[in-house]
C-alpha cells in the first residue's frame, strides 16, 4: 500500500482561487495594475539611483539593491498567478515549482537581511554623524549588500535541494497562488520534522535577527532623536529614516499578522486556507513591494528631485529629437 500510494509527481496544481471563479478577473485586474505600478515603480528608483550623482550614497545602494529585489521577487510568481486566472490549466511542472521556491525563498531572505543593514546604516548616520564616511564607506556598504544576496541564494538553495529529495504522494494539489515552500513540504510522504527544524533555524537566524538589529538600531536612534532640543530638529532627523520604518512595519507587521492571526477550528483541522489568508499572501507578495518605491518617493526630498530631474531630462530629449 505504500508503495502504491507514492508516485513520481512531475507537476503540480495551484489551488489559488479556484474555489472563487468570480474573483479571479477581478484579482486578475487588481494584480497587473499592481504588477505593471511595482515594475514602473521600482525601475525608477533603480534608474535615478544609478543616473543622479547626489544619491551615490550608501542609502540610495541599499535603497536600489531592494528595489531590484521587488522586481525579481514579484516576477518569480505574478506572472504564473495571471495567467492561471485565465487558464483553465492551474498547473506547474515540478522543476518548475522548483525554481519558484528557491527564487521565492532567496528574494524573501535577502530583503529581510538587506532591510537590517538598512536599519545599520540609519543607525549610524543618525547616531555616529561623523563617523558616518569612514563605517559606511564603498568598501563597506558594497559588501554588506552582497552578503545579503549570498545569504538568500545559499538558505534557499539548501533549504529548496532538501524540499526536492523529498517523496511525493499522488496528492499534488498546492493550496495556494504559488509554490510556496511548506505548502509544498506538506504533500510530502515522508516525515518533514528535519526540513521543519532546518526553516526554524533559517528563520531564527535570517528573519529574526535581523529584525532584533532593526528593533536595536531604532531604539539607540529613537533615544539619540529625544536628545535633540528642538521640534524642527527632531522632525529633520526623524525625516531621514521614517520612509525605512514604515517599508519595515510594513514588511514585517503583515509576515507576524499572516502566522500569528488566529485560525478557525476548521482550517486547525485541515491543510486548507481561507480567503482571508489568500489575501493577506497577496497583501505581503504584491502590495509590500508596491508600496516601497511610493514610500520612499513621497517621503523623500531627495528622490523627488532625482525624479522631477530625471523627467525633465527626458523631456528634453525628447523635443530635441523631434527638432532634429
């Protein structure tokens, strides 16, 4: 029986909301106009980061390595998710839900890295000012960023190879939108405790960490900004690092929603996902990385004007070539 009961799976259906055919134009609708906000979104930011001389700062590195991070981590999974909404085929083939794991996993695991060395370096602009050339200089900042990267591609790359070796039932229906790791850990025939202690370490060690250097860095900054006499002084110095506490609470505030919010008895007893937890995946896939370029442009002078610049430039060009 168990032998007959195991089967070599070579692909895998994505629930996703089939169960609401209605929705699923309307979330189509809904996640190209996110989709196409996060692409225009982002690739500016990156643009006016690498273009505009006055944001060659180790911020602006930060702040265009993430932006990156949205992109390819919103494209490991939104277009699969669109087309299943007007495919009747909701189907992905098992490398193929191979990659989307290890990609999936390693953009979630580098931002949560690169949002702490964000946190740092706030820290350190805020509360060493004068030292603040010499700790973040290029020779520190570049490797900070890269380190955030290997760090993803190495945890997703063990924690996906060990996913993989894993025998499948004939059960390969993925209760979600994409393959998401442990939804895809429990079709497994097989005891998963070793992969489940292996993601409580990664977790521990890749998200909780680097939100206790957050909560760290902004407690000293919070107590160096109640030193500062004046209002005005206070709001200048806070202006400098509250677009990265809301992209933060944000990022962080729907990732403890999303495993802290009370189950009903009903999805306690079964594998399956309420509508409400579909929707808050999308909230934390799609409207985090939506909402960062945003953030960071309405909050930012900065930015405003690398951008006011940038579209001035192109204007420009554009009428000189029709001149021409």
């Amino acid at each position: 029986m168990e032998w007959e009961n195991q089967t070599i799976l070579v692909e895998f259906f994505l629930k996703g909301l089939s169960g609401y055919p209605k929705l699923e134009l309307l979330f189509f609708v809904l996640i190209l106009i996110m989709y196409v906000v996060i692409l225009l979104g982002n690739g500016t930011l990156i643009l006016i980061s690498v273009l505009d001389s006055h944001l060659h700062t180790p911020m602006y590195f930060f702040l265009g390595n993430l932006s990156f991070l949205d992109i390819c981590y919103t494209s490991t999974s939104i277009p699969s998710t669109l087309v299943s909404f007007l495919s009747e085929r909701k189907t992905i083939s098992f490398s193929g839900c191979a990659v989307q794991m290890f990609l999936g996993l390693a953009m979630g695991t580098t931002e949560c890295v690169l949002l702490g060395m964000m946190a740092f370096d706030r820290y350190v602009a805020i509360c060493n000012p004068l030292r603040y050339p010499v700790i973040m200089s290029k020779d520190s900042y570049v490797p900070m960023a890269t380190g955030s990267w290997i760090i993803g591609l190495v945890n997703s790359a063990v924690q996906t190879a060990f996913v993989v070796q894993l025998p499948f039932c004939r059960n390969n229906v993925i209760n979600h939108f994409s393959c998401e790791i442990l939804a895809v850990m429990k079709l497994a025939c097989a005891d998963i405790s070793g992969n489940e202690f292996i993601m409580l370490v990664a977790t521990t060690l890749f998200i909780l960490t680097p939100l206790l250097l957050i909560i760290i860095s902004y407690s000293l900054i919070i107590s160096s900004i109640l030193k500062i006499r004046t209002s005005e002084g206070r709001s200048k110095v806070f202006s400098t690092c509250s677009a990265h506490l809301t992209v933060v609470i944000i990022f962080y505030g729907t990732i403890l929603f999303m495993y802290m919010k009370p189950k009903s008895k009903k999805t306690l007893n079964s594998d399956d996902l309420d509508a409400t937890d579909k929707l808050i995946s999308m909230f934390y896939g799609v409207m985090t990385p939506m909402m960062n370029p945003l953030i960071y442009s309405l909050r930012n002078k900065d930015v405003k004007e690398a951008v006011k610049h940038l579209l001035k430039k192109m204007c420009l060009t554009s009428k000189w070539e029709r001149d021409k």
